[in-house]
C-alpha cells in the first residue's frame, strides 16, 4: 500500500529521549510504530507488525502498528526516532534537514524481528559490527 509517511515527536518520545532512556524497551515500544487508519489497518489484514519501505525502495523497517482513527486512510504516522529515519527521504532541499512530513512510503503486512535502537545502528548503519 503506497501512503504518504508523517513523522514527529510525540509527549513520551521527548519524554524518554531527553531523560536519556533511548535504549529502553519503553523507548521501542513508543517509537518502533507505524499508526494507521483503521480502513488501512483492515485491508492490510490487521497486522501485528508491517514493513515500511522507502520511496526508493532501498530501505525498510520493520515496526509495530497502532490502528487508530485519528489518521486519515493514505497517510501514516511513526514518531521521529531511528525507525523513521530509516525510510525517510534524506533530500534537504539544502535546508540541512530532511522532509519529515509527506514522504511516499509504502507499508505492507511484516513479519520479523522488530530492532531495538541500538540494533537499527548496528545491524543497518555500522554493517552488523
């Protein structure tokens, strides 16, 4: 399913980040998610977990999901976190920071393992070192 990708911060990511708890399951938990619409949700077959693949398709992650009506069917949402930076578009535009808001993703039933922050690092950015 082809949707437009919005991230952000959210009271508990700030919360957990700024105290410093970036490794915490607590953390995983409020940031290795993808929100859905619940008609979404549905047609996805109502998922556990869905991978989230980039515009390019060169990069994905898979995440939680949370179903809920405060988004519209096309759009989703995942906290501003190491999951999201996974798959956003890394094009500033020369702003120096990237588009967070209204980047093509596309989104589909997943299954697997969903990484701790520090496995995101070691597994897809230091090559599993």
């Amino acid at each position: 399913m082809k949707v437009l990708l919005n991230t952000g911060s959210t009271i508990d990511e700030g919360r957990l980040a700024k105290g410093g708890n970036k490794y915490s399951e607590a953390y995983r938990q409020e940031c290795a998610v993808c929100w859905i619409s619940p008609s979404n949700f549905e047609s996805l077959g109502c998922p556990e977990k869905v991978k989230v693949t980039s515009k390019d398709e060169k990069h994905s992650i898979i995440v939680y999901t949370k179903c809920t009506d405060v988004m519209m069917d096309g759009d989703v949402f995942m906290p501003r976190a190491i999951w999201s930076n996974v798959i956003i578009d890394p094009y500033t535009f020369s702003t120096g920071s990237p588009l967070y808001k209204g980047s093509p993703v596309t989104v589909e039933a997943g299954e697997g393992e969903v990484l701790s922050a520090e496995d995101v690092v070691l597994n897809l950015y230091m090559g599993g070192k």
